[in-house]
C-alpha cells in the first residue's frame, strides 16, 4: 500500500492514497445514485441500502488508508477506538431507530438531523486550532461548519421537542430583532477573528464564543416557527447539516465529503421549496411566522357548530354509498390509525366505499398519514391524493374529516385575503354530509376560522379522535 | 476582478464539483410524488452524516498516549455522526418497509 506509484506536480502518491480516492469516488457515485433511486417508490429502499453501502465503504476506506500530512497512516490503537465509537453509536442508533413509534417518525428524523449537525460542529471546533490563520479560505470554512452545524444541531432539538409536544411555541415580535442582532453578531466575530492577529491557537475564548451564539441562534431561529411548520425546518435544517459536512470536506480536501454534503444541501433545499409550494407559502413566510400574524379579513362571524350524536353518525355512516376519510394531525396525535382502520373495515363489510383523501401536507410531515395508515395496514389502493379525489367529492355522502382543519378550510378557494389563500385543499365541503371530529372549538394551527365547521351540512363529533372513533365503531357494531 | 479569477483557478476542481453536485441535487428531487418526501429526506438526512470520515481522520491521527480533550470530544463526534449515520438509513429502511408492504 505504501509504495509509490507515479508523481503529480513533483509530489509522489502511494497505492493506498489512490486506492482511498478511488473508493471516495465510489461511495460519491453510490450516494447519488441511491438518492436518484429513493426518489422512485419502486426502487426506494434498494436506493437507501445502496447510499448507506457507499457510506461504509468511505468508513472503512478512511479508516484503513488514510494518511495525514506527514504521510502517517492510522496506527491501530486509534482503529479501535475509531471501531468502538462507531460500534456505539451504530447500537444506539439501530436500536431508537428500531423501537420508536412509527408516528414519532418526524421527530426521530429532526433527531438524527442534530446528531449529525453537532458532529460537524465538534469537527470544525477540533480543527480550528489546526488552521492557519493567514489560510483565510480555510478558517472561514471552518468556522462556517462550526455555525451552520451548530444551527443544524440545536434547531432540530427543539424541532424535534415541538414535534414531541414538549416545547410550545413562543412567539414575540422583538425575536425577530434578537435573531438580526445575532446573525450580525456572528459575522462581527469572524471578522474580528480573522483581523485580531492572534493565531488560531490563541483564539480560544473567541472560538467558544461564536460556538454558543450559534447554538443559541439555532434554538430562537426555531423557536417561533409553529409546530405545523416543522417538516418544512426540519428539511431546511437537513440541507443546513449538509452544507456543515461539505465544510468540514473542504478542511480535509475530501471529495467524497463535499459531494456528499452540498448533494444533500442542495436536494434538501430543493425539497424544503417543493413543500412550501404544496402549503402555497414562500420560505420566507414560514420563517417569518406569518400564520396568525396581523388580523386577517378571514375573521368572519362564526355561525354555530352543530353537535351530532354518536347514533347519529352511525346510522349516517353505515347507511352511506360513498364515504372519504380525510385525516389530518389530530389523527397523528390521537394515534387513531387502527381504530379508524377499524371503522373503514366496518363500514366496508356493510357495503360502503371507504376511501382516504391524503392531503400532500397532512400530518406533521408530507406523506406523515401515508406512514401512518400503512402501519394500521389500510391497503394502499384506498388512499387517494388530493387531485384524484376532489372530482368526486360532490357525489360523496359522507366526509369523515377527523383532526384536520386547514387543508379542508374552503376560505383557501374562496376568500383572497385569508392567509392560507391560494393553497390547494379537499374539497369536503362538497360532500352532501360532513362530519368533522375535533378535539375542541379551538382554530385550526393556522388560527383562522374555517367556515366547514359553520356549514349548514356540517356536524361535529367533539373528542379525541381514537375515543370518538372506538365510540362510533362500538355503536355501528350494535346497530 | 482578477483575484476573483485567480481565486477561480486556484480551486477550480472544488468549483466544478460544487456546481454539479447542486444541479445533481436538484435535479435528483424533482420529480419526487409527495408521499416519498419523508422517506427521501430521511435518506438525505443520512446522507448528510459523512462528515463521519472527518471525526475518524480526527481520532486517527489523534495522540492516545494520554486522555485529551481533543480525543473525547473526537469520539463524540464519531458517536454522533454514527448516530446520523445509521439510525438514519434504518429510519428510512422502516418508513420504506410500510409502503412495500401495503403495495400488495
């Protein structure tokens, strides 16, 4: 491995250098070719088998292969350690991974996404002092990774606490100026940083400095946003980690490293777009908070709700031809994907259609209730997608709206003022009956009145919506 | 404008890569159907984690011949990145597993 076997530039290279950029350009290859896979339902998980096999050959390559500056390779001791930690942290990845509930999936990704983020941080806190300081390239790239991962790791923290429902959100208008204030803040230290004279060796103090405000910056940057929003960080502060990891590549000159993670800071990016259209929003609008906001003109009189009656409903549903099923958070949260499969199944045997309506933002998460209704085992040929069920929602009897709110709110179709105008919606209220399970009288996340729950075909069933629906499915069995 | 050139030439290879990694990036996503977006972002997530390979050239070369902060911290960086790593494509394997079962 360490003989020499040609010269570039006058500097000769050994077979195990080019065999180690070989296997970079490889695991590059596997990463983006399992991406394009994973983009393909059919060919989705053998795209993810693929871009982890390219991560264990640039692990393994690394570590076997790699020479530092002086042409030292890796002495064994250090390949232990190096195996350990990485069989650690496999373990207790494999096992959260494995044992979290399939509708906790959306704060496990926030959760990894810190991980991963606070690496990069501890990467670039680590190399910093290894940088010289007339390198401006290299110490502004090194402190770029040490603040983007930071960002990456606390913001997803606390997207993940939101999702878990542990942190509420906080909105004040003066935040916005507090974050201002921080971000120039951060650019103030890098200056100073790199004019101040002193060697990367004696800028300790300094370092930690703007290691804090990142992280501080990264939980007030994430704190206003509301819960509904939290796909949308999430996928945001994902291409922030990818931008961190391509940092660090730059550090160390590796290829496979810059690719890798500018590929996943640009597709996440491209996907952070991609929901914010299927929300009708611009980025900056998620970011801002404007959900909520200023008075809308959507404040309209309210009309009132009326109840309906647990037998009610079940003689209304099990009397129907056509019923939707439109799912939304509540149903995430309430965890009522098997007792609504219940419900489906009932109604089936007696002879009702059942058909999901699958809103591209439904949930917590873009395909949030598709995860969830596959894990209750509702076939996949019963859930439909916005566009394909809306034609038929005129002739539908029966829609069962349960813990959804802004993606049935007709003030999207037809008010121009109100903040969620212009967003593609289920057009429920179509339907020749609507029956909508909530918990309460409360305003959907997007705090806007929805005028469905005012309609003249409208009932409500209040409640949780496994209790509501465990009691409806309890009272068409003893119809 | 010239530095901006000489600057330019100099990591002309590191320029190259950045500007096609962005456009394969975006043109990868595109056309995704929204019902994969937390699969594939999950995946990307994963993905993200090969700033590993910098927490084992970090240890590698690291002094063990005494317990420094250095070294602590370097192992947390690969038992984070790890964390990413694995937990990350096991995630996404469990989410892609649901949807191939309800396919037949």
């Amino acid at each position: 491995m360490d003989k020499i076997i040609g010269t570039l530039n006058g500097t000769p290279f050994t077979m195990g250098e080019t065999l180690l950029q070989l296997s970079y350009l490889l695991a590059a290859l596997l990463f983006v070719y399992g991406l394009k896979l994973l983009s393909h339902p059919e060919t989705a998980r053998r795209g993810n088998i693929i871009a982890g096999a390219g991560m264990l050959l640039a692990m393994i390559s690394t570590m076997f292969l790699h020479k530092n500056a002086d042409g030292q390779g890796i002495a064994l001791t250090n390949i232990w350690i190096i195996i350990i930690s990485i069989g650690v942290g496999t373990v207790l990845g494999w096992y959260i991974a494995r044992t979290v509930k399939m509708t906790a999936m959306p704060q496990l990704v926030s959760f990894f996404n810190a991980t991963g983020g606070l690496a990069s941080a501890l990467v670039a806190l680590l190399e910093f002092p290894h940088a010289d300081i007339t390198d401006v390239r290299l110490v502004l790239v090194t402190l770029l990774g040490l603040v983007i991962g930071s960002i990456a790791f606390s913001g997803s923290m606390i997207a993940y606490g939101k999702l878990d429902g542990k942190i509420k959100d906080i909105r004040a208008g003066i935040m916005k100026y507090v974050n201002i204030a921080l971000l120039i803040f951060v650019v103030a230290m890098f200056v100073y940083m790199l004019v101040s004279g002193k060697s990367t060796q004696e800028l300790g103090w300094e370092l930690y400095v703007l290691f804090g405000i990142s992280l501080l910056y990264g939980v007030l940057f994430v704190m206003p946003i509301g819960g509904a929003d939290m796909p949308v960080v999430i996928s945001l502060l994902n291409s922030f980690t990818g931008i961190a990891a391509a940092m660090a590549g730059f550090i160390y000159n590796n290829q496979a490293m810059i690719l890798g993670g500018i590929l996943v800071g640009s597709a996440g990016s491209i996907l952070t777009v991609l929901m914010c259209n299927a929300m009708n929003r611009s980025l900056l609008n998620v970011i801002v908070g404007a959900f909520g906001g200023g008075p809308s003109s959507a404040q309209a009189e309210g009309g009132t709700m009326k109840e309906i009656t647990l037998s009610d409903a079940s003689i209304l549903l099990s009397y129907s031809q056509n019923v939707v099923i439109i799912p939304g958070y509540g149903l995430a949260v309430a965890q009522a994907q098997h007792v609504c499969h219940e419900l489906d199944q009932l109604l089936s045997s007696k002879g009702v259609n059942v058909r999901y309506a699958i809103h591209p933002v439904a949930g917590r998460m873009p395909g949030h209730m598709n995860v969830l209704l596959a894990e209750a085992d509702v076939p996949y040929s019963q859930l439909v997608e916005m566009d394909d069920i809306n034609p038929d929602m005129p002739s539908t009897d029966v829609a069962v709206v349960i813990g959804a709110n802004d993606t049935v709110n007709p003030a999207a179709l037809n008010d121009p003022g109100s903040p969620i105008a212009g967003m593609p919606i289920i057009h429920a209220h179509e339907a020749k009956n609507i029956i909508v399970m909530k918990r309460g009288r409360g305003k959907g996340y997007a705090g806007i009145e929805n005028q469905l729950f005012f309609g003249e075909k409208t009932r409500l069933l209040f409640g949780n919506a496994k209790d509501s629906l465990q009691a409806l499915v309890n009272e068409i069995k003893s119809l | 404008m010239e530095q901006v050139l000489v600057y330019f030439y100099t990591y002309k290879e590191v320029i190259f890569i950045i500007a096609l990694s962005i456009f394969l990036g975006i043109e990868v996503i595109s056309h995704v159907p929204s019902v994969l977006h937390t699969p594939l972002m999950s995946g990307a997530n994963a993905i993200s984690g090969v700033i590993i390979i910098g927490g084992i050239i970090l240890v590698g070369h690291a002094d063990t011949s005494h317990i420094s902060t250095e070294l602590v911290l370097g192992i947390l960086a690969i038992i984070f990145a790890t964390l990413n790593v694995a937990g990350g494509f096991v995630v996404t394997d469990r989410m892609l597993e649901m949807f191939k079962k309800k396919k037949k």
